[in-house]
C-alpha cells in the first residue's frame, strides 16, 4: 500500500468560497485564446430599450448577451448542470484547517502534507452558440440609428468621427467587424447634429428613399463630369460632381457613406476614403433593392415587374444595363403579390421566413448531437402548438 | 455601456507545488473536480454557497479556513513511474470522504476547454465602476465522479 499512500492528497473545502464562472470554449475560440497574443474578448448585450416595458419582449428585445472577438459573435447561454462543479487548487499547510483526524490523517500514519482545497463551486456552465442564420449588426443598428431627415445639415462640430463610431458600436451586442459591416450595410453616418452626450443621436441612417436620391444624384454627376463609375476614382471628383453651384445637396458624410457601401473591399470603416472603385455585382443589386423598397415597401404597393427592371436599369450606368435581372436581387428580398407586380420584403420578415425553412431541418441535427434538453425536445414542442 | 470587458488570461503562476498528476496541472494551480451530489460542509456561514458568486474573493480581511473533507488518490498513477503518454491511471481516482466512504471516478478530457471566468480585481478602487472580468485558466480535463460513494474499512 505504500504506493498508495505516495500519492494521498489531502482534500479541503475552503470558506469563504469565490466566485467563478465556467464558461465552455469552442476549438476556434480555446485556439485564439491559448495563443500568444490572446485578445480581450468583449461581453456585449442590447441597448437598454425603453420600449421593453411597454410591449411584450419578442426575440429581438429579450435580454441576452453575446461573447465577441474581433470579427465573431456568439450567444451566451447558462446551463444549470445537477452535479457541483468545484474548482481546487493546491494549497499550503500554512492556514488555519479543521481537525485532520476526520479523515484519518495523523491516525494512520499518513503523510498528508499534498493539499488541494476546493475554494469554488459552480451549479452551472455558460454554454457559447452560433444560430445558423449567423449575427448581423442591422437590425440593431436600424433600431437605434434616427432615420435622416431630408434638408437636415450637417452641423460643423468638432468630433472625432471614428470615436463617436466606436461608442455607438459598444451598444451593438456584435464583434467589431460585423458592427463595421452593418453599419456600411445601412449606409450610417456621422451627421455630428444632436443633443449632449448621446452619441447615437449624433448619426443618421438615410431612408431607402434617400440613399436613391443620393445614388441618382451620384449618377448624375458621374455623367456630367465624365467620371467613369466602372473604373477607380477620386471620391473627391465625384463630390465636386454632385455639388450644385458649390451647394452641398446633402451632407458629405452622407455621400460617403453611400459611396463605401457600393464599392469593392469596403471594410476600412475608420480611415478617409480618397479612391474609390465600385464593385459592379454588389452595387447593381444594392440599387435594385433601395429602389424597390422605396417605391414598393409592401405587397399593397407593389409595382409592374417591367416597369421596375426599366427603371433599375435607368438608375444603373450605361454599360451595367445588361445586368438587370430578378435573379440578381437578394433571395427573399422581394416576393410577386400578384402575377404582374412585384414588391419588397424588410430583413425583419425575410428573417422570419428564413427561420421557419431553416430550423425544421436543423433542429433535427442539431438535436442529435447536443446534450441539452430542450434542443433535443424543440422540435415536439413546435409541433403541438 | 453594456460593453463589458473579457480580458484573456495573465499567466500568474502558483508557487506552491501542484500534488496532482502532470495532466491535470495547470499553470494557476487551477483544476475542475465534478462529482454527483453535494458535499455538506459544517461552516459557520450556513449559505456560503449562495453567497459565494458576489463574495469578493481576495478580501484579505477575511480569514481563510479549510476544512478537512477527505483525500483523493490516483492509485495507479505515479510520478516517477507513469510515462507522460500513459493513460491508464485516468480510469481510476478515489475521493475517500471522512474515513469510512470512498467515491470512485476518473479524469476525463473536457468535450470543450472550460474558461474559468472571474471577476477582475481592481489595482485602484478609484478606477472606472465598469465591470471588469478575466479568464484566469483554461482548463481540459477534469476529476468526474459520478458514482456514489461506497463504505470502506478503514484500514
């Protein structure tokens, strides 16, 4: 026995206990983190929304938080766990402990100087997830971000436009680049106009109205002043294209951020753009699908399919004209309430739609292979309602 | 803001030697026992285990005690003897609780590395009121004993 006894720990409980949190990596994640130059990761939950109150949460305002690295997101759940988790560590002989006899250390001769001591218990694990439909920053960000008003000008205020970004991107419970990405995606700017210290007040997402408006204005220009939008050029150029007798039409951060969201590579967010080359396929979809939202947002509106290719080939320059097709628009984005129209579907129920094709067919494997109970028990509770 | 701050691990290793297995040794000393049921310790805080999650936890001020619960053994592990590639001695762990019971489990590998996740003590109570947490380990395997314990002679 006396091998045995070589390798006898003594095991103490420790009071007071501390309090720790288990929170489970993913490979990719456990990787980043055990690297060398491991990041600060960013816990990040939804805007305080006063609406909370007022309407019953729906899954868009439900209290969560999300996990973020750079350029990913995970949902954080809790999952309560029926068996105790302690966490021990060595200890050393030098604190205050309770009768040793109890466990037989100094009756039977046992050398138990070895300690570990559990100073923590944990009842449940924080569990990281990914939804197949991934994380977008644009639905909250359309949340928060005012709309602009046509005609409101921009005001000369000194900011650091990049800060004022960042502070409104603490809000948007996703990593930093799909904050960047959805924030071209909803072409929102700084127009640096607002009240005190509410920084989200300070920007402004224009309508699809507006962004048609500041695309046709762009075209425009563009021809007037032979500035060829199928090659690189000079943001500069193009401004002064759209200027009216010097007049600014509207605010340059508008036009910019019109011009970032049409163009190729557009993920430096936080520097000045000077070149600018426009990425055909992205750009001749984006413009379909303003023009639609803003002439046909509901079924009730819906326009002639002829009279819409027409008018998306007139907004698109001369040699893209070909382009024009339904399959390029984004799928789900659009839907024919009737034989000759069609019509725009918002992200809120192309999510919807999404969702309830998805998870019938994910649910399935994903039961399988998790261990909680209430994915493996989902599915029978959609279907019974 | 409800941007709360995750900073990843700072290497501050223990300078107490580690009596447990190479493979469970983690530079913090850190390391997970799960076991089915609870242990029921006599304290003078009937609730330490509900309070524990808002404790701040290196209160100097609070006087640590241990109470002693049992010992753990790896009967078929032996530092000098068990090559690092082995693992057989993984099966078999003992936790005997006071003298007379003895529970038996094993070291098992995580499906996923658990974080160890704590709250940030602050160098300067001035400093921002912004919650602040750490991943103090990253742990990989762990004591699991999911079996009741069994009456044992006291030899």
């Amino acid at each position: 026995m006396s091998t045995q006894a070589a390798s006898s720990i003594l095991f103490t409980h420790t009071s007071p206990q501390q309090g720790f949190k288990l929170l489970e990596l993913p490979s990719d994640l456990a990787d980043l983190l055990t690297s060398k130059e491991a990041p600060t990761l960013e816990l990040k939950s939804p805007p305080a929304n006063p609406s909370h109150q007022t309407h019953p949460p729906t899954e868009e305002s439900r209290e969560y938080v999300n996990l973020c690295t750079a350029t990913k997101t995970y949902r954080v759940r809790q999952v309560q766990s029926s068996n105790s988790i302690h966490i021990i560590r060595p200890s050393d002989s030098g604190v205050e402990r309770g009768d040793i006899d109890i466990v037989g250390g100094s009756t039977d001769g046992l050398n138990l100087v070895e300690t570990v001591t559990a100073i923590a218990i944990c009842g449940s694990t924080l569990e990281l997830h990914t939804p197949p439909e991934g994380f977008s920053a644009v639905p909250v960000l359309e949340r928060i971000l005012p709309v602009y008003d046509d005609g409101e000008e921009a005001e000369v205020m000194e900011v650091d436009v990049g800060e004022v970004i960042r502070r409104v991107f603490a809000d948007v419970p996703v990593s930093g680049v799909q904050c960047e990405e959805g924030w071209i995606e909803v072409c929102g700017f700084v127009l640096r106009r607002g009240s005190g210290g509410d920084v989200v007040g300070w920007c402004r997402r224009p309508s699809a109205e507006t962004k048609l408006g500041v695309w046709r204005r762009v075209l425009e220009g563009a021809v007037l002043q032979g500035i060829d939008l199928g090659r690189q050029f000079l943001v500069k150029d193009l401004w002064r294209s759209v200027l009216d007798e010097g007049e600014e039409p509207f605010p340059r951060a508008l036009f910019e951020a019109v011009v970032r969201r049409v163009c190729a590579g557009s993920g430096l967010l936080f520097e000045d753009i000077k070149w600018a080359s426009i990425d055909q396929a992205s750009c001749t979809q984006w413009v379909g699908e303003i023009y639609l939202e803003a002439v046909a947002p509901t079924a009730t509106s819906g326009v002639g399919r002829s009279e819409f290719l027409n008018a998306w080939k007139d907004l698109l320059p001369e040699p893209w004209r070909g382009d024009v097709a339904f399959s390029k628009l984004t799928e789900n984005s659009f839907k024919y309430p009737d034989p000759t129209t069609i019509c725009f579907v918002n992200s809120a129920d192309r999510q919807k739609t999404k969702k309830n094709a998805s998870t019938d067919a994910s649910a399935a494997t994903t039961a399988k292979k998790t261990r909680n109970w209430h994915e493996l028990f989902k599915n029978q509770k959609r279907q019974k309602r | 803001m409800p941007t709360i701050p995750l900073h990843p691990r700072v290497s501050s290793p223990i300078s107490l030697p580690n009596p447990l297995p190479q493979l469970l040794q983690t530079p913090s000393g850190l390391a997970i026992l799960e076991l089915q049921g609870t242990i029921n310790v006599p304290s003078q805080e009937p609730d330490a285990e509900s309070r524990a999650p808002t404790g701040d936890t290196h209160d100097p001020s609070i006087a640590t005690f241990e109470t002693p619960i049992g010992k753990l053994m790896f009967p078929d592990y032996s530092p000098q003897t068990t090559a690092s590639d082995d693992t057989k001695w993984m099966k078999r762990v003992y936790l005997y609780v006071g003298r007379y019971q003895r529970m038996t489990g094993e070291v098992k590998k995580l499906a996923q590395p658990l974080a160890l996740v704590q709250r940030r003590q602050k160098e300067t109570s001035s400093d921002s009121d912004g919650e602040e947490l750490e991943i103090v380990e990253i742990i990989k395997y762990k004591l699991f004993f999911k079996n009741r314990p069994e009456p044992v002679n006291d030899s």
